[in-house]
C-alpha cells in the first residue's frame, strides 16, 4: 500500500516538474524571439 502510495506521487511530481520545466522552457523560447 505504502510503496504504490510512494509511486504514485513520485509519478505526479515528476509530472508537474516537467510541466514546469517546460513553462520556463517556453518563457526562455519567448525571451529569445523578443531579442
């Protein structure tokens, strides 16, 4: 119970890490068209 609980919610940080890290990735992409 405790290992799928665990599994589960590294699976939802890594999810809304790369979510984040995609934002910032496209904020950087908008930086360099205004440039």
């Amino acid at each position: 119970m405790i290992k799928t609980n665990f599994s589960y919610e590294l699976e939802y940080s890594l999810k809304y890490c790369s979510g984040v890290f995609l934002v910032i990735a496209l904020k950087d992409l908008l930086k360099f068209d205004k440039l």
